[in-house]
C-alpha cells in the first residue's frame, strides 16, 4: 500500500476546500473502495483552518444549512442520508464527565464520520483516529500534514491526488 503519509501546501482558502472535497467521498462511502465513516482527528494552533477544512468537508458530504463552530456546545451533530457526521471542539474541555453528560460514546459507532478538533484536550479519552490532519501556517497559506493510522486511513490517503489541491 502506498505512503502513509501526504504533506500538501494549501495556498489559499480555495485549495483547503478542495482537498476537502477530494476527501468527501472517501468518507461518504460513495466510492465502494471503503465503507462509510471514519474519524479524524484535526490539528493546528488557533486559526490554522481546522473549523474551515470541517465546514468544507461537511458541505461536500452534503449537509446543508449553517455549520455552526462546536466550541461552545462541544458537539454539532448531522445526518446526510445514511450517514452520521459528528463534529467536536475539545479546546474547552475539562471534565471527563462532560464527555459522558455529553452522551458521547455514542459517537464512537464503527460507521459515523467524526471530526475532532483540538483531540489533544481530551486526554486519552479517544480511541485513535483513522487519519491525522495537521494545519500549520505557510506563508500566506497553509501546510496540510496528512498521517494515516489506520487501513482506512491508508486507503484515503491513496486515493487523493496531490496535484489537484494546491
Ligand atoms: N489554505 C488556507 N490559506 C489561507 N487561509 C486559510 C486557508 N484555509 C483556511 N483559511 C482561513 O483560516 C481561518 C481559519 O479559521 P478556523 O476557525 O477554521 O480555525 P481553527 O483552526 O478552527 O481555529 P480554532 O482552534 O480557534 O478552532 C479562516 O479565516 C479561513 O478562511
Ligand atoms: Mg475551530
């Protein structure tokens, strides 16, 4: 299997959405290459485009309407047909227990799509991810970092083509 790893320069905002895109129906399982869901865990100091690479992502899966930041409420939940898209912000996080009141086990189910920003602040309450994603400011743009932790993982990162988002 290919490299595990993808490094990409993302020059402006149109660049992060359309790596998004590429990546959408990887995720969506429209492809029939992988099955639906997976987890992302999303990194980068504050403004590096976190919240933006999700809104992007979640928009081309499908889901319509305001995507609202979870940084206040912790968790934004969606569904898009069969699919179940969760999208949290731990950068408030503190308590455990939030976690549970939060009823977020439920999230953990093998087929949702679940995007994690600041997954650092949760501890070791998370189970790895099937990819990471680091955003670190470029220039004017941004360096995505790409790590496959999974077969899943492997598999997206393969099928992306690194030409088309710069
Ligand atoms: N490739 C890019 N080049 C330049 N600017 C970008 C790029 N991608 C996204 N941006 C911009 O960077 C900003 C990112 O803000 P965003 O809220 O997504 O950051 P964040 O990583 O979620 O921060 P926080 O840690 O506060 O949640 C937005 O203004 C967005 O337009
Ligand atoms: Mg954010």
């Amino acid at each position: 299997m290919s490299s595990t790893t993808l490094q990409l320069h993302l020059a402006d905002e149109e660049a992060t959405n359309a790596l998004a895109q590429q990546l959408a129906p990887l995720v969506a399982g429209h492809t029939h290459e992988v099955a639906m869901g997976g987890r992302i865990h999303l990194h980068g100091e504050l403004g590096a485009g976190k919240t933006h690479f999700v809104r992007a992502l979640l928009q081309a899966v499908g889901v319509s309407g305001r995507i609202k930041s979870p940084s206040y409420a912790l968790l934004e939940s969606y569904k898009v047909s069969s699919l179940y898209c969760y999208h949290l912000d731990f950068y408030r996080f503190s308590d455990a227990r939030e976690w549970l009141d939060a009823g977020f086990r439920d999230i953990l189910q093998e087929d949702a799509l679940v995007l994690i920003e600041w997954p650092e602040k949760a501890g070791n309450l998370l189970p790895p991810p099937d990819l990471d994603l680091h955003l670190d400011y470029a220039q004017e743009g941004r360096r995505a970092t790409l790590h496959a932790r999974s077969t899943k993982g492997k598999i997206w990162i393969s099928r992306l083509n690194p030409s088309r988002p710069r």
